[in-house]
C-alpha cells in the first residue's frame, strides 16, 4: 500500500491528464472536497483522508486500487 505522499503524487497525475498545467495542492483539496487549510492539515499530520478521496474515486469512475497500491 501506497503512503500519503505517493497517494498524493498519484492523484495529482490523475488530475494533470485533464487539466493544463501543474496540479497544486489547492486544486486536489477542491477536488477531494476539503479546505485548502483542511488539507495543509492533513498533509503535514501525514494523514490520509480515506473518505474523501473514494468519493472523489467514485465520481471520477476511477479505480481506487490504482490510487493505493503500486
């Protein structure tokens, strides 16, 4: 299993495919459904936000497995 960081990493390169540009941390936050401030909190308690990010999974037609593990 994946740890937060390489989560993130994933998530953000998930995102790039559609959008022009580099994927800030503000934009996953808005995707995941979460304050910048929120995720800024998550992120440096190196927390992963399990729910939020399968919701977006699931709204995305993503596969989750593709996102937690390698």
């Amino acid at each position: 299993m994946r740890n937060f960081h390489s989560i993130i990493t994933q998530l953000k390169h998930y995102m790039s495919v559609n959008k022009e540009g580099k994927v800030l941390d503000k934009d996953l936050a808005k995707a995941l459904g979460m304050s910048q401030a929120n995720f800024a909190t998550v992120k440096r308690r190196n927390s992963t936000p399990y729910e939020n990010i399968l919701i977006f999974c699931k709204k995305e037609e993503l596969c989750c497995t593709d996102i937690f593990f390698e």
